[in-house]
C-alpha cells in the first residue's frame, strides 16, 4: 500500500502539470502558434517534479 504522503505529493504533481497543459493549450488556442508535442511534455514533466517537490516541501513544513 502507499503511504498517505506519497500518494498526495504525486496528486500535487498531477494537478501541477495538468495546470500547466491547460496554460499551453490555451495559448495555441489564442495565438494560433505550433507547438510541438516534444517539448510541450517535458516541460509538463518537470512542472510534475517541481510540483512533486513544493507539494511536499509544503506538507513537511506544515507539520502534518
């Protein structure tokens, strides 16, 4: 089973990257610009990470 603290620090990563995705579709909708995939993930997947990291530097610093 995962820990409790493991399982919100991956939500928190989840819910940052995905905040990140909706930002760069919006604006490709707005400007008309071709992003490519490529890139537009691997910065999604280090939002994940640093995400990840605030979410549980926060939680560690919180005390809970």
């Amino acid at each position: 089973m995962v820990a409790a603290r493991t399982t919100d620090t991956l939500l928190w990563g989840c819910i940052a990257a995905l905040a990140f995705l909706v930002l760069a579709q919006a604006y490709v909708l707005v400007t008309g610009a071709a992003v490519p995939l490529a890139p537009l993930f691997g910065v999604a997947l280090v939002v994940f990470a640093v995400g990840a990291a605030t979410g549980r530097a926060a939680r560690i610093r919180v005390g809970d």
